[in-house]
C-alpha cells in the first residue's frame, strides 16, 4: 500500500484520556492549594513580625514618655521645694 492509500490518523491520536486529564487537573489544584497555603503562611509570619516590632515601638514610647513625665514631676517638686526653703529663710 502506498502512503496515499493508508487510512488518516484519528484527531485524538496522541492526546490523552479522560482520566489522564482529571489526574493532572487534580495534581494541579493541589498544587495550587499548597502555593496558596505557602503564600498565607508567609503572609501571616509578616504581620505577626510587624506587630511584634509595632507592640516594641509602642512600648519604647510609652518608657520615654513616662520617664519625660517623671523628670517633669521630680523637677517641679524641687522647684517647690526651693520655693519652701526660700521663703522659710527670708522669715527667720
């Protein structure tokens, strides 16, 4: 026979089945699942360090703060302080 002779090849010739394509689909979709699981993963250890290193800051600035606070305090009780024992002296 001659190659003008023998019968086309059918379309499908080459392509998988049904079931070969459901199999990849499914490994796909769980690939992708765990790509999206991975993601969330980074994701949330990125904000848990951010608030971590939020919760710092805040913390710091609340230390300078009270401490700002009580160097005001410790000065003015000096200033009255003085006040007193200026006023006492000048009376005797």
């Amino acid at each position: 026979m001659s190659a003008a002779m023998m019968p086309p090849q059918p379309l499908t010739a080459g392509m998988p089945d049904p079931a070969t394509i459901a199999k990849q689909k499914d490994a796909y979709m769980k690939m992708l699942d765990e790509q999206v699981k991975q993601g969330t993963q980074v994701l949330e250890a990125q904000v848990k360090h951010q608030k971590e290193y939020l919760l710092g800051q805040a913390d710091q600035q609340k230390k300078q703060f009270i401490m700002q606070i009580d160097m005001e305090v410790k000065q003015q009780e000096m200033a009255l302080v003085r006040i007193f024992f200026d006023r006492d002296s000048i009376r005797f």
